[in-house]
C-alpha cells in the first residue's frame, strides 16, 4: 500500500485478511448469517473486501457522537462561522459555515445479524464500544471486532469487557498476554507462518508473490 513509498528501502506489506477470514469461517458460528461492518466511511474499502471474499453483505457507520464539554473545552470543536468576511483588499469570501458532526447513522441493515467490525488496528477502542453500542441497537445480536494489531493500550481490556463487544480478535504482530488475561474477549489468530516464510524467502532471494497469491490493495 502507500506505506510502503515512505521506506528508501524494499518493503513488503504482508496481509493477515486471509487468516481473519479463516477464522470467520471456522471459529463464528452461522457466519453466513454476519454483516461486514465499517466504522467509518474511511474504513469502507477494508470492509467491502471482506465482504466480497465471504459473500456477506456490506453495512457502514457514518457520523459521531456530538462533542462533550471537555471537546468544547480543550478547542476541538469547530470554531463558529466568521461573520466579517471583507479581507483588507475590500474582496468578499464566502462565508465558510461551521462544522457540525452529523448524527451516528447505519447504513446497510443490520438487525437479526452477526457484526463483524473489521479495522487495520485497535489501540484505543472508544470508537469500537460506540459502534457495537449503535450496532446492537439497530438489532445486531453479536458484535465481533477484527483487527491486524491488537495493541489494547491503557484500560481498553477493561472498557472491552464491560462494552456490547462479543470477542475481539487480533493477530499476534503485537504480544498482547496481559490485556487476554484482563479480557477473556479478546483473542489471537496466529500469523507466524506467514512472517517465517517471508523471511525464508527473502534470506533465499526467492520471489515473494506466492504470498500475494489473490491478494488485492485493499485487502
């Protein structure tokens, strides 16, 4: 992907989607029964993939919670429009309109399903518990979250726990021993063999598309 144009060096960018999607597969049960979901409209191609690959349908979350006070506090908020728009040369600009975060919508029916959140990686998961909660309000019945990297830093065991969240499944790129142990949600799909035969290939100056066998950017 277009990470790899920041190295001065050659980068492979290896995919865990096909391991995730084994374990769809083989670990949710009535998996057919599961809609993809993206979290975020940003996050859409990621989903679709999935979607494509498991012949499941596709739904997206669009928009966020409103601000807090702190938000409004601490300056995050958008500023409100600017009423004086003559700049000194007497020009007048468009008068530019705050932003306002629209409302959480889903798009796609997810009542009666299984949900599947896919995303790259899970550090802070504020936005994840926010859309199992909107997720299981349109009647999802299962929450899974789906993610490469499971960093889960600070008190992300304890707010998985506590959240909608059925089981939050990550790859072991990141040895995450401690957070399993807080949250028996969460759990590991092994990657080694992948990352061994890259290495193996590499060490051996042999070519590295088998890895990329059927593989897409946006897997």
């Amino acid at each position: 992907k277009e990470i790899q144009g920041f190295f001065s060096f050659p980068v492979d960018n290896l995919r865990a989607s096909p391991f995730l999607i084994q374990y769809i597969q083989e670990e949710i049960p009535l998996y057919r029964n599961a809609i993809i979901v993206a979290k975020s409209p940003a996050a859409a191609k990621r989903a679709q993939s999935y979607a494509e690959r498991l012949r499941l349908g596709l739904a997206v979350i669009h928009g966020e919670a409103q601000c807090s006070e702190s938000d409004m506090a601490d300056g995050r908020h958008s500023p409100p429009c600017v009423r004086n728009t003559t700049g000194h040369t007497g020009l007048e600009l468009p008068l530019m309109m705050a932003k306002e975060k629209p409302p959480i919508t889903v798009v796609g029916d997810v009542g009666e399903r299984i949900a599947i959140i896919v995303d790259d990686i899970i550090d802070d998961v504020g936005d994840f518990v926010a859309a199992a909660e909107i997720l299981k309000e349109r009647g999802a019945y299962k929450i899974y979250i789906m993610a490469t990297h499971g960093l889960l830093s600070a008190d992300a065991p304890r707010l998985i726990e506590e959240s909608a969240i059925d089981e939050v499944v990550v790859t072991n790129t990141v040895p995450h021993e401690v957070q399993k142990l807080q949250c028996p949600k969460i759990k590991t799909v092994d990657v080694s063999m992948i990352l061994a035969e890259a290495i193996r290939r590499i060490h051996n100056g042999e070519s590295m598309a088998y890895l990329f066998r059927n593989i897409t950017v946006d897997d």
